[in-house]
C-alpha cells in the first residue's frame, strides 16, 4: 500500500463520513491520522477491522436514535475528535509500539484485535443496552439505576458485547490478521475488557446530575446546562475511561497470546 493509496482510500472514507453525519469535522481529522497510521504500518486488513467496528457503531447509533430517542448519550458526544481518540488511540498504539518493538506479528494482532474489540464490545452494549426495557443495575452495587448511568450494565448489554465479538472475530479470521483461536480468544478478552470499563464507569468516573431532567449523567452538560457535580473524578470522564479499558483489553488479549 502506497501513501498516496492510502490517502485516496481515507479521502473517499472522510467524505463519506462528513457527508453522513457520523463524525464532525475535527472527528474527521483524527480519523484520518489514526487510520493513515494503521493503514501503512499495520495494513488494509487491519484498518477493514476498525473501518467495520467504525461503520457498524454508527448504523446501530442511528438505529437506536430512532427507535428510542437520544435521551441519554449527547450525539454530538459521540462524532467528536475526543471519542475518535478514545477509541481509536489504543488500537493505534498497538500497531506502533509492536513495530518499533519489532515483536512478533501474533502479538500484534492480539493487542491491536483486544484494544478494537473492548471498543466496539463496550459500544454495542451500551447501543443495544438502551433498547431493553427494564432498569439497568450498576455493575458493583447491582441495584436498578436509570439507562445512561454510568457502569450500568443489563443482559442486553452483555448481549451487545458477545455479538461485536463475535463479529470481529469473525471479520479478522475472514481477512488473515487472526486465527481461529485468537479469534476465538477475543470474547473472553473483550468481555473483560467491556467489564473493566463499566467497573471504571461505577467507580472512578466523574458523575453529574442534571439540574434539568434529574438523570445522573457522564458529561458535566446536559439538556443544554451546566449539571451538579455528584461524585468520581472530574477528569476520569467517559472518553478517559473507554481508553484505560481499551489500552488494558489490548494488554489482556496480548498477555494471553504470548502464553497460550
Ligand atoms: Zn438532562
């Protein structure tokens, strides 16, 4: 793959993107320099993984927008550089560091696959999760939270996430950068990763309660104000969580593709 390829393929992408709405203009710009990155260090299969986990998110955001409203995640939250970076930093850095490292192709498949997979894992599951129609419980109470709580978790959820799995596995097997058994090594990784990132999402990450409709809510805005502070870290937010469990899901499937 040429650089001069690989700029058409993310020009063609980028306007795509823009033209649909599923990224905003800076969203766009660091989509580019991530998949420019894993595009000429990593390869095309490689990118085609996260184009998918790119690709799918979105169609089941707008699914889900439609069919139960977008009452609990800020869309613009999701089309924004910060939540491109948050998911797409640790796949990066899996692609880099093994290469720098001159470590072997497996181990780099396995973060780059663990890191993709926690991400699209935790998003599937917070999509999917949003379309059940009990109350979510927190992951480390278990009592019933309102949707959109932070380290909510239901069976739809977890349904959500063995499904992204079972998906990319599948597309990674399909296109050569894994084998069956890292393919299947993957659900257990990513569910592990999905479960760091609701126990960081109960436990550490900065909560607000919005002065305008009650939800306890992750971004210090909502229904268009500024909402109270509650508990967590201020600066552990949502973005900050989903690349702790994102760089601990590549460290995890890596870890166990080195010992297995
Ligand atoms: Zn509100």
């Amino acid at each position: 793959m040429t650089h001069l390829e690989a700029a058409i393929i993310l020009a063609i992408i980028a306007a795509f993107s823009l033209k649909l709405k599923f990224l905003d203009f800076k969203g766009v710009i660091a989509s580019i320099a991530i998949g420019y990155v894993i595009i000429v260090f990593g390869g095309l299969n490689y990118f085609a993984i996260l184009l998918a986990f790119f690709i799918i998110s979105s169609i089941v955001t707008r699914l889900r927008v439609k069919a139960v409203g977008e009452l609990y995640i800020d869309k613009d939250w999701i089309r924004g550089w910060r939540n491109v970076l948050a998911n797409g930093l640790a796949p990066t850095l899996a692609i880099l560091i093994p290469r720098i490292l001159s470590c072997d192709e497996r181990i780099m498949a396995a973060g780059y696959l663990g890191a993709v997979g926690t991400a699209f894992a935790d998003t599937l599951a917070t999509e999917i999760g949003l379309f059940y129609r009990g109350k979510p419980r927190l992951i480390t109470s278990l009592e019933k939270v309102e949707k959109g709580t932070p380290g909510a978790v239901s069976p739809y959820g977890y349904l959500g996430c063995i499904i992204a799995l079972i998906i990319l596995g599948a597309l990674a097997w399909i296109l050569g950068a894994a084998s069956p058994k890292l393919a299947l090594m993957l659900i257990p990784a990513g569910v592990i990763g999905t479960t760091i990132d609701s126990l960081l999402g109960a436990g550490i990450q900065g909560k607000y309660k919005c002065r305008e409709c009650g939800r306890i809510v992750e971004n210090p805005h909502h229904c268009g104000q500024q909402a109270q502070y509650l508990s967590g870290l201020t600066w552990i937010n949502t973005h900050m969580v989903n690349l702790i469990s994102t760089i601990l899901g590549a460290l995890i499937l890596a870890a166990l593709t080195a010992l297995l």
